[in-house]
C-alpha cells in the first residue's frame, strides 16, 4: 500500500535509481551526466506516483474545475477521419462533464494545458515521442506500446474473432481500416485468416465477400448498403472508449495500478 505522502526515495525506486539522480533532474543539473531515457522515466514516475517536490511549489497550479483530455493522432486517410469522429463522439459521451476534449494532430510539442493525453491510432514510435515532451498522464488507445509506466487499450480480437464464429457458419472477412501500429496490424493478422485492411472508398468496393465482421461504423454502414451480411462490434468498441474514460479517470487520481494493458 502506497503511503499518503510520496518521497523522493519512492520516486527513485520506481525509476530504479538513486536518490541522487532523482534530486538532479528535478533540479536540472547540467553538471551531471544522466541519459535522456533516464531523464525521461524520472518524469513520469514523478508523474505516476503524483510527487510534488517542494521547488516546484510556487508553480503548482490549483486544481482546475474542468480537466482537459488532448487527443492525439497522425494524419489520417478518409476512412480513419470518419472513424476518429466516430469514436470521439462515442468517448465524449463516455466522459464525466466536467471533462474537455483538445484537438492535436501531429507533431505536437508540449501540451501546457492538457491534464491527460490520448494518443490515438500512432505508431510506437509517435507515442514515445508524445510522452518524451509531455509529462503528464499518456494512455495509447489502439497502439501497442506494452509499457507498465502507461495505459494501453486495444480490441480483444481474439474474443471478436469468437464472437464472429459464432454468428456466422460460413466464411467471412473481417474488414478492417489500416492501423497505423505495425504491431497491431500483425496482431490482427494472426487473429483473422481473412482480413482485408482498407483506407479508401475504393478499397471498399474492391472487397467482394457474402459475411464481413467490422469494427468501424462507417465500414458496416457500407455493406449494409449493399445487402452484405454484416456482424458489427459496436458493443467492443464501445467498451474500448468506456475503458479509456476509466484509465484517465484513474491515471488523473494518481492512484497506483498493477494492470496497464486492457483488451476489450
């Protein structure tokens, strides 16, 4: 059990230092030699664990009534735009009401006014650069960064695929708008035998199939259109932006979490 006030000593455990190396980069001791990925897990464990070292009393702001979630994501092909707007309307909803979405595309630098950061649909690689400028809670929504220090929600695709099985006694394509995580797409992969990754409206029209399993809205809504047979998980995702709503809640209250990586 966490003890109600955090030291420096607890901070330099977490971060698997010393005392000392923590108290330099607080202090920005340019006469001491730490390495930028040092530097860098310092920062978010002070974040993690919510240490509040006494020199940066005078820069504490109060505690606002309304928190501000940034959302950040790369730039999108057509058929990811519409899914973005479909799932910020979703997490929205999800959201308590004193609760304010920001708007990032990418690069962005330090978001000074944001309480959270979503980075949504990135690469690994973008993410870490988000995190490396931005010290407050990160929470990855559709990137695997298989990170302790940071939240991470993804689609249980292994469940879907059983769901789908279920529901159809015949051969169908899962459909699926290109993810920009290469790692999620090779997740994808091993799950469904046929999946078909998409970017455009023409690639929809290409696709001739009888059964199509979706995840996106405007994906179902196109074979619909078409008398396909469509089995649409809205229920997951769904779930997947309840998911989200709860590790912001939770990464905001700086409580301490033994889970990081959800499927949903």
């Amino acid at each position: 059990v966490m003890k109600d006030r955090v030291t420096i000593h607890d901070v330099a455990r977490a971060a698997g230092v010393s005392a000392a190396t923590v108290s330099y980069v607080i202090n920005q001791r340019e006469d001491q030699s730490i390495s930028e990925n040092t530097k860098q897990k310092i920062w978010h464990v002070i974040n993690l664990l919510n240490y509040k070292p006494s020199v940066f009393a005078k820069n504490l702001r109060a505690e606002p009534h309304s928190k501000l979630i940034a959302v950040c994501t790369g730039e999108l092909n057509p058929l990811a735009r519409a899914e973005y707007l479909y799932m910020l309307e979703n997490l929205t909803a999800s959201f308590p009401g004193d609760y304010g979405l920001l708007f990032n595309t990418l690069p962005c630098g330090r978001l000074e006014n944001a309480d959270a950061i979503i980075a949504y649909n990135v690469t690994k690689e973008t993410f870490y650069e988000i995190g490396n400028k931005n010290f407050i809670p990160l929470v990855a929504v559709d990137c695997l960064v298989n990170d302790p220090l940071f939240f991470q929600i993804t689609t249980d695709y292994a469940a879907l695929k059983r769901l789908a099985d279920e529901r159809f006694n015949q051969d169908y394509a899962f459909v699926c708008i290109t993810p920009s995580d290469e790692n999620l797409k090779s997740e994808i992969k091993v799950q469904f035998p046929d999946v078909v990754f998409v970017e455009s409206y023409d690639d929809l029209c290409a696709i001739n199939a009888t059964c199509v399993v979706t995840l996106h809205e405007i994906i179902a809504r196109f074979f619909r259109s078409r008398n396909v047979n469509v089995f649409f998980a809205d229920n997951a995702y769904l779930a997947k932006c309840d998911q989200t709503t709860k590790c912001i809640e939770q990464a905001l209250s700086h409580e301490p979490f033994n889970i990081h990586s959800y499927k949903v």
